[in-house]
C-alpha cells in the first residue's frame, strides 16, 4: 500500500466510526435514508467512501485490497449501511468499463458523498430473471431516445437522481442482441416512481414508469444494441465485488450476535452462532482470493456466481441466527431491525440473479456440464 499501512488505514475507520453520532430514533424510512446520506456524506469527507477509485473521481488509487480492508474495518465498527451502494458497487464499475471519459466526469464524482443517488433498473414485470426479454422500448429521435415502459425492483428508487436502465432498441424478438444502456435523469418529464412496500414493512424497491421519456443519446453507455455488455458487466460486480461491501455489514451482525449469545448456555444458539462464524470465515476466504485475483489484474470470469452464493448462505445463516439467539423477543419493537433483516435475507436468493441461474453458470461456465 503506497502512503501507509493496511493497520493504519483500520485506525481512520475505526476513528471515523468513533466520531459518528448516535443515530436518532427514525420516524420514517425518509429520515432514516436522509441520515445514511449524512453518514456517507462524512464518510467520503473522510476519505473513505472510494479509496479504490482513482483520484480524478474522488478516490484514492489505492486498489481493491485497500477497498476490501475499509469495508472489513467498517463491519468490524458495526458502521452503517453504505447507502449508494448501487451507484459505487453496481453502476460504476459498468461505467468505468463502457462510460466516456466525459460522462465519467459527469457521473462518478457526485456518487460516494451521496449528493447523486442512482438505481439500477433492469427487471421488469415480465422480465425478471429473464432479463433478454425486457420490453420496455426506446426509439432514437435525433439527438434523444424516447424511451417508453415499466421497471420494477429498482432499489432506493423513488431517492434516485440518476438511474442506468436497460431498454430495448432492437426488434422485439432481438432478445440481448437489441438491448441499449442508458442513463435516465429521474426528475425527467415522464417519469413516475412508486415505492413497493416488501414483505420486510420497508419501500426500498420501487417501480418505474416510463411514458415517452426523452434521454438524450449523450447519456447512452457503450454502443447502440451493446447494453448486453454493460448489463453483465454491472452484474459481475454485484455477484462478484459488491459481497465485499455485503460482507461488511454481515460481520457487523455477526458482531452483534456473539454478544448476543454470549453465555446464554443454549446449545442450539450456540451451534447457529458457530455456523454462523463458519459460513462467514469461507466468505472471507472466498472474497480474499478474489480481491488478489484483481489486485493481479486477472479477470474474474464466472467466479463471481460462486461468490454469490456464498454471500447468499452466510447472510441467510447469519440472520437466521441473530433470529434464533432473540427468540420470542425479537417480536418486540425494540429488534423489528432484526426481524426486518431476516425477512430482507430471504431475497439474497433472488437479487442479483436468482440461486438457480448462479448454479446453471456453475454447472455450464465452470464444472463444463451440459446445457
């Protein structure tokens, strides 16, 4: 590490940390999104938000090593959740991939205070896990795509300013082929966001209605008919990067949960907080590896399906543990985060690409079994 020490890059989260206020009790999920934007407003202030991304956009050029020992130490100190996790984690790596450098000047600095919240919108209603289908539509007009139809899943997306969707551009039957990747400013006429209320009692996801938006071709990301490329790109980093950030918040409840059960003298408690720790010591491992892979500056291929399940069994094993280790007072008010954790657990399976598509690209991509 150039200019320091990994101990000494612990000690500036550590002492962030120390530094933060004790959060309010929140009255609403607004209050509670307005104080994780300040968190992370302070957090970039300190130098912490991006310390991978080169210095042009904000960061510090120390590489993902560095990145993987922030967001460690940040677990460590049970910070808080990283809120524009989508715009650093998903969006911008496509971006760093595909973007121009003028629209990466435009885009990446308003992203790790947390002045510009992005979402990502690639689902739809009837194009979930089967993303070649979407249908929303976008016909080039001159200078603009007029961009028509609706997406649905799209986390924080009703605090979004910006969001990266996929539209189709090609015939309707060009499936991955004819898909294009945009940039939508979501305060642009036509654009309409309704929170959905999940199973957990929270709106972090939303649908998006697109009726004749205009997006000027400028805010197109790689080629006309190329979002393929992009789409996969951003997914590689959600399966295969952004565990580094889950991870992270996983170790904080991790964290939690030994104090939790710490001389309860329950043998079941015991043997999920052991499973627990086991689950999350192989994710650690899983995410070490990778994070020297592309320290090499190997790619990481398809690897990224296998870390994604690893991510999705220690977030549900450790939520169901913390479940396990409050009993019947997790009901109370006081812990319905933990009940909202548990209950948001269940979709590590879904987001990102479902359980059984990681495990068709392990058997096919990976093991070489047939289709």
């Amino acid at each position: 590490m150039s200019g320091g020490t990994w101990e000494e890059l612990e000690a500036e989260v550590a002492s962030f940390v120390a530094s933060l206020p004790e959060p309010p009790p929140f009255a609403s999920l607004d209050d509670r999104f307005a104080h994780l934007v300040e968190v992370e407003r302070r957090l970039h202030e300190a130098g912490l938000a991006v310390v991978a991304w080169p210095e042009r956009y904000g960061g510090r050029g120390l590489g993902p090593e560095a990145a993987a020992v922030v967001a460690a130490a940040l677990g460590r100190c049970e910070a808080p959740d990283v809120v524009n996790y989508l715009a650093l984690d998903v969006v911008a790596p496509g971006l760093l991939a595909f973007a121009t450098e003028e629209q990466l000047d435009r885009w990446l600095p308003p992203m790790p205070d947390a002045s510009e919240i992005w979402c990502q919108m690639f689902s739809e209603p009837d194009a979930g896990s089967d993303l070649a289908g979407l249908r929303t539509t976008a016909r080039c007009e001159g200078d603009v795509y007029v961009v028509s139809g609706t997406k649905v899943w799209s986390t924080w997306g009703q605090f979004a300013d910006r969001g990266l969707a996929l539209v189709r551009t090609g015939s309707p039957t060009s499936r991955h082929r004819g898909i294009t990747a945009v940039v939508v400013d979501m305060r642009a006429p036509g654009v309409t966001v309704r929170p959905l209320v999940a199973m957990n009692g929270v709106a972090e996801f939303a649908e998006v209605f697109f009726d004749e938006v205009a997006v000027p071709v400028a805010d197109r990301v790689g080629d006309h008919d190329g979002g393929w490329a992009v789409a996969m790109a951003m997914l590689a980093a959600e399966r295969g990067t952004y565990p580094i950030r889950r991870g992270s918040v996983l170790r904080a409840a991790l964290s939690r949960l030994r104090r939790q059960a710490d001389g309860c003298g329950d043998a079941e408690i015991g043997r999920a907080v052991v499973n627990a720790e086991i689950v999350m010591r192989l994710l650690d491992l899983r995410i070490a590896a990778m994070v020297g892979r592309l320290a090499a500056g190997e790619s990481l291929g398809d690897d990224p399906a296998v870390t994604k399940m690893m991510l999705t069994r220690a977030e549900q094993t450790v939520r169901d543990a913390e479940l396990r280790a409050l009993g019947p007072e997790a009901l109370a008010p006081a812990d319905e985060r933990v009940i909202e954790d548990w209950l948001y657990s269940r979709a590590s399976s879904i987001y990102g690409g479902s359980a059984e598509i990681q495990r068709t690209l392990i058997g096919e991509r990976i093991l070489g079994l047939p289709r």
